[in-house]
C-alpha cells in the first residue's frame, strides 16, 4: 500500500506558520523587538541611518518550474534576487518578509524546501525572516520585502551619470542564462544560485565618486538602458572587454548559441554594473578588485551620443 504523501491541507495556515517560526528562529532583539507571529513586525532604527527597501516575486511558470528547480533552489533564490536589489543600493540587510502563495494540495515536503532553502540564504548575509504571510493560490509564488539601512545620503542610485564616467561589472557575465539554457536542453536540474554583491555594493557606497549603479536582473543591455534612460547621453561599449566565465565560448558553441548574445542580454547575473567619475583615484582594476573583494571588469564609457554602441540591442525582459 503506496503511503499518501501529507498535503499543506492536512496541517492547516496556524500550523504552517508554527512550522516557519521554529525553523526561522529570532530574530536579533536589539533590531527586531517583535518579530514572526504577531500582526506585524517591529523595527528598531538607528540615528544617522536610512532604510532600504525592495520587493520582488518569483512566480511558478514564470521564474521557475517544478522538476527544474528543487523547492530549497527556489526558497533560496527568492531571498537572493531582492538582497541584490540592496547590494545595488549600497545598503546592508536587516530582515525580510515572505509572503507565500501555494495550492493547498501542495506537499509540506515542498513547502519545507521553500522555507529551508530561503532560511539558508537568510542565516548566509545576516536577513532574518521576521514576518511575511500565507495564502492559498492555484499556482505557488514567493513574494519577498527585505529590507536594509546605509548611512544617510549615502545610497546608491540609479542617476548622476556624466560625460566620460567609466562602466564596470563585477564577476562575470552569461553563466547563469547557460546553465538555465543548458538545464532545458538537457532536461536536467538548475541549481545555480546567484550570489548577492552586498559587500561590493557597501564598499562602493563608501567611496565617493560612484555615479551611478544597477544590478543586472535582466541582462546588461536591458539594465544599462536604464541606467541611461531619461539622460540623453549613450554609453560605448568594448565587446572584448566583457567577463565571461572559463569555457563559456566552448560551451555556447556547443549548444548552438551565440556567445556575444548571451553576454549582452542572458540576464539572471546579478552582478552590480556601476559608473565611477572619469580619473577617480580607485579606477585601477587591480584596486577595485581589492577593495570590492570581487573580479571588476572595466567596460566601456559614457559618451554624449544617445543609444548604446557595442553591444546587440536589449530584448525583452525575461520575465515577461
């Protein structure tokens, strides 16, 4: 006799929340006087500091599937894609809110994989899950509010760009739109996670001289039009210059994919796109290496022509 796999119907929403609860733990009391459990979280904000705040979803079918992704991959990369929103903004992270939406015929095996894969990524960059909510939905999504605090007048932002500023990347660009592309090819599993720049984006906010910064969600020509948008200024972009991970050409060559393409406009890296001031005294490779404890790349400029030369135009975002 085959045993029924136990649903989130058999528990019921005050037992899943219990469920979260004691896998969550509590939260830091000097910061969170009140945390999971009551109506609403309590913050404790310091003097001289600002909050930042960013939601995001990761919806079923749209962000991830089922047999693609393990539940704890998809609890874990939720958190991370709005943590880099604050490593963007220069900010460190104090908490976050979840707010799940699952079939009720969903296993608890599963929803045990979001809470665990989530709370791993959580303990990792020091954002405890203070709050959030639960809800039956026909399909699962995860909608995630993190927030953090920066020095005041100290967040990174979108705007300030110049004539002359340099462009830069962290890390490497196009591995994670090849694994994603390698794991529907092959029909095996993605477990690639991005990693948060938090401490690049908190090195970068203490600097002075950073024009302008963006995480690339949706690929760098898709987020470096947003940089630009509204400025009437254009940016030159060096194709060689682009950092693309070991074996990357060989592997795209493999599957029959265009390399420049993929580079340009995968999306899901993650990783910070930022303008320094032209002659900034930190605009050695080298030295930014050291002090954002990242590989950076330098990749191009700001010019006084709209539009973007060196790169395949954007497309649209992934997710829509």
């Amino acid at each position: 006799m085959t045993r029924r796999r136990r649903t989130l119907a058999d528990l019921g929403e005050t037992a899943l929340i219990r469920r979260i609860a004691r896998r969550a733990g509590v939260p830091p009391k000097r910061t969170w006087p009140l945390g999971i459990g009551d109506d609403a979280a309590i913050l404790r904000t310091r003097r001289g500091e600002e909050l930042v705040l960013s939601s995001d979803v990761q919806v079923e079918g749209v962000h991830f599937r089922f047999g693609r992704e393990t539940p704890r991959t998809i609890g874990r990369r939720a958190l991370v894609v709005n943590l880099s929103d604050l490593a963007a903004m220069g900010a460190e992270p104090v908490g976050a809110l979840l707010s799940l939406c699952v079939p009720a015929t969903l296993p608890v095996a599963t929803f045990d994989g979001f809470i665990d894969g989530f709370l791993t990524e959580a303990r990792l960059h020091g954002c405890p899950l203070v709050g959030g909510n639960l809800s039956r939905a026909k399909d699962s999504s995860l909608t995630v509010t993190v927030v953090g605090r920066c020095p005041r007048g100290r967040a990174l932002r979108r705007s300030g760009l110049r004539v002359g500023d340099s462009l830069y990347v962290t890390g490497v660009l196009g591995a994670a739109a090849l694994a994603r592309l390698r794991a529907d090819r092959h029909g095996s599993r993605l477990t690639r996670v991005p990693r948060p720049r938090l401490e690049a984006g908190r090195a970068l906010a203490k600097m002075g001289g950073v024009r302008a910064c963006i995480d690339l969600s949706d690929g760098l020509a898709s987020d470096l039009a947003r940089l630009l948008a509204g400025t009437r200024l254009g940016a030159e972009i060096d194709p060689g210059a682009l950092p693309a991970p070991r074996g990357f050409r060989r592997a795209c060559r493999e599957l029959g994919l265009d390399p420049a393409t993929l580079l340009a406009g995968g999306g899901e890296d993650y990783e910070l796109l930022f303008a320094l001031a032209s002659h900034h005294p930190d605009a050695g490779i080298e030295g930014l290496a050291e002090r954002l404890g990242v590989r950076v790349s330098r990749i191009g400029e700001i010019v006084d022509r709209v539009g973007i030369r060196g790169l395949p135009p954007a497309g649209p975002a992934h997710h829509f």
